[in-house]
C-alpha cells in the first residue's frame, strides 16, 4: 500500500564492510535465538532473522526471551470471543506477563490476579481519568468487596513529570496510609507509567505495581521493561529507578480515544524496532503505515504485539542496559535534546524521537555505514507516519550539545549514539565514531 | 563495672512459655548459624547462642551470613601496624566488605579499589565537611589522577532529610556531568549515608556509592544493609531504595571529633543487637559502658565490630526485610512516632529508640513476655549510656497513634511490632498481640 516495491530491496553499498578493529558494541551477524514456546508462530521466529546478538563472549545468545500465544480461555470465549494475546518478559523471579487485546478491561479477573494486598492506588492523569477511571475502579473491585480503591490525578504532560508533582503520588499514598501490600496501579501514557513506576520503586522502599498504558507509546515501548523516572530540568529521565511490574494491560480499545498526534507519535517508537533489529516488521509497516494511521485495529495489535516481543526479549537479554538495551533508544538521544532544550512539552516524545532517528540515521550514512536507500526509506515512512523528519527550527548545534552531554549512555566522558550500521535491521551502540560525522548532522539539521 | 551480678542471672517467669497457635514470626528455640570462616573467632559463634532464627520452614537458617577475620596485610604493618577487621555482607553479586579500624582513611588503596569510573561525588554535610572533607578527597585521589572529585554539603540534621535537599545531590550531579559510571560517597552520619545512598540508587537509574560513616549511629546500623531514603512530613524513611553500597569503610578515629550526645544516641542502636539477638554482648555491654561511654578505643571498636557482625548477619538473611529484618527496628516504631511527632531533629535518631526500647520493653512485660529483671536492667543500661528512658512530656497517645499507623510495619492494616519475649536476647515480630497492652504503654508514657 505505501511502500515501492523498489523500496523493499536492500542493495549494500560497498561501503557497508565491519571495521575488524572498531571497539564498540557489535550486532552484526545475528543468530536466531532459540525461542521457548511451541505455540510460537513463525512470524515470530522470522523477527529474529536480522535481530540483534551481543558480540562478546557471553551466554546470553541462545538465552530464552519473549515468547508469546494465543489465548483463548472461556472467559474470552464468553465475551464474545475476543482473543488476546500474551507476551512474557522472562526476568526470572521478576518476570510477568503483557496482554494484548481488545476488551481486556471488561475482563476484571486479569486484573485482579496480580493485586497484592487489599489496597490500590490508581495513578492517572486528568484526561484519562475522565475516559478510563471508573472503569478501571470497577475492573479491580468488581466480584471483590475485600479491595478498596484510591486514586491521585496528575496533570497530563511531559512538563509534569517531575519531582514536585511526583511528591504528590507519595503524598496521597501515605495520607491513606497504604502499607507494603499496597498495589499502584499506572493508568495513562508513558508519563503516567513512568511517574508511577518510580513512586512504587521509592514508597516505603518499594511496593507492587501495574501498568495500563493507555497510549500507542506506553503500549509499545514505556510500559514494558521497569524502566521508570521523572526529568530533571536540565535533562530528561536523569531520576529513576529499574523496577518492575507485577503486569502489563494492554486493552487495545483505549487507544480509540487517542488524539491523532499521540498516535503517530507513539508509531515512531514501532518503526525504530523494526530499523535496529526486526527488518521484517519494517517492510511489513512499509506496506501498512496507512492502515496503522487509519486506526485499523487488526493493524495496531499487531503492531504492538510484534513491538512488545521486541522490546521483552531486548529486556530480558539485558535489563539493566550494560549494552544491548541501549539500542532500544535509536534517535532518544537526539530526542531528549530536542525535549530538553525545545521545553517539555512542546513536542510529544515520539515526535521528538522521530527527528532525532532521521539524524541518526544521517549521521550512519555520513559515516558509511548504511546505503542511501535506507535513509529514503526512513524519511518516507516517518512522514507517512505524520512525524518530523528535521528538529524544530529554533533548536541550535549548542542546544544540542549541551543536553546531550549529560545523556545516560555518556561513559566516562565518552558520547555514545545508538547508529544503524549494515543492512536494514541492524545497528550499533557506540563512542568509536568520526566527531566530525556527528558536527555535520547537527549543522546540517540546525540553522545555527 | 556497671551491671550488678544479680542482673548477670535470667530467671525465666512462668509466662514465659510460647503459644503453638501463634501466628505471628517467632524467634524463639534459635539454633546455631553454620559460621563460613575457619577465621572466625569463638566469641562470633557465641554470638549466636542466644540470635534469632525463623521458624517457618525455610532453608536459611543454615545459610552462611557474616564472616569477619583480623586483616593485617602489608600496607597496614608499613603504616604502623594497625590492624583492621573486615565483616563480610554477604548478598551474593551484591556482597561487600566493612573496613573497620583506626587509620583507615589513611590507606587511599582502600577506598581507591571500590571506586568505580573516573569521577566522584562525595555527599557531606558542613559540620563533617569542615573536619573529613579534605582528607576523603586526599584518600581519593592520592597516586590516582585518574580520578576527579566533586562534593556537595548538605545542611546538618534530620529536618533536612527531605526531597528538597535530596534535590540538590542530584542538581550537583548533572551540572557536573556526572555519568552512570560515577561513584557516589557518603561521608557522614546516618542522614548523610541514608540520603546519599537514595540518590545513587537514583542518578540515572543508579551508580555506585561507597559509605563513609562517621558516628556511632552510622557505623553501627544505618550504614550496613542498603536501606536508603528521605522522610515524609508525615513519617520517617517513608520514601527511600533498597540498594546496598560496594563497601562500607569505618574509620573509627572519625569518633573523636563526634559530640557525646552524638555518641550516646549511636549506643542505643548497640543495645537493641543485645536485646535482640545476643544476650552475651548485652552482658559485654553492661560490664563495658563506661568504657564505651568515656570512649575507649579498643572497647569502641569491638562493640562496633560486634554490632556490624549481627547487622549483617540479619540483613544476609533478610535483605527486603520479609521477616527477621525487621527485628533490628526494636523500638523503632515509638521511636519514629517521637521523631516525626516532635518534630524532627528535636530529639536524635538514637536518643528517640531509646525511649522507644523503653516502651516496647515495657509493652513485653505487660504481655506477660519478659521477666521484670530485663525491664531494669535495660532502664539501668539506657541510662548508664546517658540515654533518655521516657519520650518528651508534649508527645501524646494521639500523636503515637497517628504516626505508628503510617509505619512501614502496618500491613494490611494491622500494626506489627518487635517486642521483647522469653529471655534475654529473644523477641518477636507480630501483629498478633493484646491491643490493651499498647494502650496501657501508651498511658502509661504519655500525659494525655
């Protein structure tokens, strides 16, 4: 549908040869990592064909990681039949599972078996507690009079996720006096997940939480893999925690209530799984970019179900990001700087990240390390997508550089970028790069 | 010297027998921990005959805890042959040493090996700051100029263990760049320690971080185990991390320039072990408080030895405080109610504990669980130490109730306490308790 037919070759450039001697994080030359469930489709298996594997001489290439299976249990069937899928992120004794489907929040009892505790608190933000609340109150009470439900409604926003109205969840969780068998419960966007994943982190030394993301973005990317925090005015994401959910819920229904610009910006984040290590789930959105922006709902949960495969089996290879997780955040450190130094706010996330991939990119292929085509084929599915493809004008070389200097993945002084390097479908995480590839992106994206 | 000999016998009360229906964590009937080092001296092992161990049908009671051995390696013979001790915390990837000994901060190769990265951040107060400050970083960075140190000095005090202040760590931080690969210092107290260990647990989703504690209180307790954290207006370390430091380094020399109130408040902390768990060194103690009190070296050093062998002994068995944990917070939860409702700072840390102790001693006796020959010899001790044995005359039952019902042990609305049961040396944690005898402690102990 969207996609030239030519566009689905991938000639490589001469160019495209490994530097035997380059120190950086390697992920060319995957292998199929062997996967747990026989129940797992072989659309799934073919994801792993050009998926990422860690170079250094570790165990973790043949370790299991997501797997995923159709569900279909009689309570689905006596809800008419909805099917729902199941991704596991395999952490060991932190391991839980994410569902996907269309309904989930009418089936009380998904819910209501990973409540710890007699006491709930639901995080949620104005906009979606007006959509979503009392449906939720009623998911996690329902057939069961023993739990009773507090909430605290935040304001909706990136410019509000930060310490002062963090404070605000611990305060209404201690005048409630919830205790250590206490539940959060985060119901919204990647905002919302992230704000509350930190407060349960941090409430009386951690307590049990559940994530209902209720955006393409948080149902794609935030909500899986414990990653929580707030920003720090001088940069994004800088006060956090990894800390895990009890479970994901993903009810695809929610998602028809989404602005149009929150959807496009959470695609930025399914198209960046298929550039670092799923080449199949790119060509596949190549061809239905125009149905996932039409709200196409067979569309989008496949979208998000391939996406949390994705990122459950980057988590479960490394949760703590000592390298390959990092790759997850092709175009972030761009991104955040355009966040950071545009203001919160200004630009949803996805938009940002969007901007911040096409200078990664350009950077790849500055360097040569990627064929001009994939930079044309990256240009045309974000503007099919309806996100940027160049950073807002106001933003200068400087604003660049000053925010990305306190980016996390800095090591002892050293800036490391997420870059593609090779076919589609492949990338690298690393500081081995020519500062002058890196100075002329910025100039060439920045008026000053 | 300070105890009579008739305090030396344990006449057990005919009360004292346990109750099989009990459903509450029990301590009683303890048997002997299976000890690692062949270094491990007789008096180590006698520590354990009258610990705790859990009753339900777990396999820890046999794991291997704390392990300590004299350590005399070359460097010290050269500096003078001081000789230090070592107590393993033994968490499995997250063990790490406690240095103890006198000189220590002037062996940087002790505190140089357990530095991760290139840059520093020693977290301090201005009361430690003007005395230790130059000399950390001189241990820091001597034969090492690899290595850059920043600091940050916090105000002095409890009232200032607040999101505010903690902001200002984290302000430090990212203007000075600070990156995932930075090691975090705490060099202070309790406060310092518990705020800067919250902050590393943070920065960044968390680096490292090196404990330098410099009073009784510090080196005792809060420095070993990882419990990090901030207080609420409404409660104490209500918001905080589990994260344990790469090592613990105590140089007991820091002790001269502590005040004696200072002192005092930190040996309430030595006595709650006693009553907890090792009747012989209460025994030690109430033969040695004068010496302890009129800071004796060598008697210092071993009650701070003894004390970090039975902490982390605990915390090797219980790091999330699932059960024996929390035992160390004998008189913790009136305590907290002193701390928060008086105000903080009012009182120290060390010094509400011991009026705590006083009324968790006090609630044993009226339940019938200790003999009266405990109740005055632990008032005989508290007051030998310079401690105070009854709560402020403002505190009221009202203002215990409040506070003690937003306490970390309340679950699922029941109030657990660690009371004092059989003899010397043996308590429990539960719920399961005449809520008549905390009235009466209350009324006793309070005005209104």
């Amino acid at each position: 549908m969207a996609a030239t037919s030519a566009a689905l070759s991938l000639p490589l450039s001469s160019k495209l040869g490994t530097n035997s001697s380059d120190s950086s994080l390697r992920f060319l030359n995957p292998k199929p990592i062997l996967l747990r469930s026989p129940f797992f489709s072989p659309n799934v298996v073919e994801i792993k064909r050009n998926g990422i594997s860690v170079s250094s001489a570790s165990p973790v290439r043949s370790r299991i990681c997501a797997t995923s299976a159709q569900v279909m249990d009689q309570s689905v069937a006596a809800l008419g039949s909805k099917a729902s899928t199941v991704v596991d992120v395999d952490l060991g004794t932190r391991s839980y599972p994410i569902y996907i489907g269309s309904g989930l929040l009418d089936r009380p009892e998904l819910l209501q078996r990973h409540v710890h505790g007699k006491r709930v608190l639901v995080v949620t933000n104005n906009t979606v507690a007006a959509i979503y609340l009392d449906k939720v109150v009623e998911a996690l009470t329902k057939g069961n009079t023993n739990v009773s439900v507090e909430s605290v409604i935040l304001p909706d926003g990136e410019k509000y996720k930060n310490m002062d109205i963090l404070m605000k969840v611990f305060d209404k969780a201690i005048e409630s006096r919830l205790d250590r068998k206490c539940t959060f419960v985060a119901l919204g966007g990647g905002v919302i997940g992230d704000m509350c994943g930190y407060a349960a982190a941090s409430f009386l030394r951690g307590v049990n939480f559940i994530q209902i993301p209720t955006t393409v973005m948080s149902q794609v990317d935030s909500s899986v893999g414990g990653k929580t925090g707030i920003n720090h005015r001088l940069g994004k994401n800088l006060i956090g925690a990894f800390y895990q959910p009890q479970c994901v819920l993903i009810d695809t229904d929610t998602l028809n209530t989404l602005p149009d610009r929150e959807l496009a910006s959470g695609l930025a984040e399914v198209i960046k799984y298929g550039l670092i290590r799923d080449a199949e789930f790119f060509e596949w959105q190549e061809k239905n970019m125009p149905a996932l922006i039409a709200r196409d709902p067979s569309a989008l949960a496949y979208a998000i179900k391939r996406s949390c495969e994705n990122k459950a089996e980057v988590v479960s290879l490394d949760e703590r990001e000592s390298g390959l997780r990092a790759t997850l955040n092709l175009g972030h450190t761009f991104g955040h700087a355009i966040e950071t130094g545009f203001g919160y706010g200004q630009w949803l996330h996805g938009e940002a990240v969007a901007a911040g991939i096409i200078m990664a990119v350009d950077m790849s292929y500055r360097l040569g390390w990627i064929d001009d085509s994939i930079v044309k084929r990256v240009n045309n599915i974000l503007k099919e997508a309806k996100l940027p493809v160049v950073p807002p004008e106001t933003m200068t070389v400087e604003m660049f550089k000053s925010v990305m200097a306190v980016d996390k993945k800095v090591a002892d002084g050293l800036m490391r970028l997420i870059l593609l390097k090779g076919p589609l479908g492949n990338c690298v995480f690393t500081g081995d790069y020519d500062r002058k590839a890196l100075d002329e992106t910025l100039h060439a994206f920045c008026k000053f």
